[in-house]
C-alpha cells in the first residue's frame, strides 16, 4: 500500500542519514586525536554502518593514540617495566621516532 511504501521511504532515509552522521562522526573524532572520543565515534560507526576502509583507519589511529598517550604518562613516572613496555608498544604502531628516542632517555 501506498503508506507502507512511504514508511519504507522514510525509514530507509533515515537509516542513510544515521550513516552519514556517523561518518562524519569518526571523520572529526580522526582529527581530533582524543581516543575516548575516537573510540565512541567508531563503536556508533559500526552500529550505523559506516564504511568498514574508514571504521579500519579510525581503529588504527585509536590503537596509535593509546600508545602515545600510554607512552607520554610513563615517561613521568620512574616505572622501568612500564616505560619499556610503552617503548616497545609505540615502537610497534610507529610512534614517532624522536618521542620514542626522548622515551628511552
């Protein structure tokens, strides 16, 4: 029937702008460099299908932001089997060189 098919209508946009909302959700939440916000934004994106090439890079970019902030609270600390694990964590999704340089002094 006609309202069925515009119920149809209605929800199918609103399933498309759910996605849309989430996309730019992870795209801002990318740019920001704060994880928990990253993190929140990918667990929507997966709820409203957000393309899985985006949701991959934004995990990437979370699992790098963990490890760099891991990474600078150590290095205050006086914790060596803390700072070598952040070491050794960084160096494994490629922290920036000279922040791991300056870890290990």
């Amino acid at each position: 029937t006609q309202a069925n098919a515009e119920d149809l209508i209605l929800k199918n946009a609103k399933v498309r702008l759910d996605q849309l909302y989430g996309t730019q959700r992870v795209q801002q939440a990318l740019a920001s460099a704060d994880p928990v916000e990253l993190r929140a934004a990918i667990n929507n994106g997966r709820v409203v299908n957000v393309a899985d090439d985006l949701l991959d890079k934004a995990e990437t970019r979370h699992v790098y932001l963990l490890a760099e902030r891991k990474l600078l609270e150590v290095t205050e600390g006086t914790d060596i089997d803390n700072l070598a694990t952040a070491i050794a964590e960084g160096q494994k999704v490629g922290l920036d060189k000279a922040m791991l340089e300056k870890a290990q002094w």
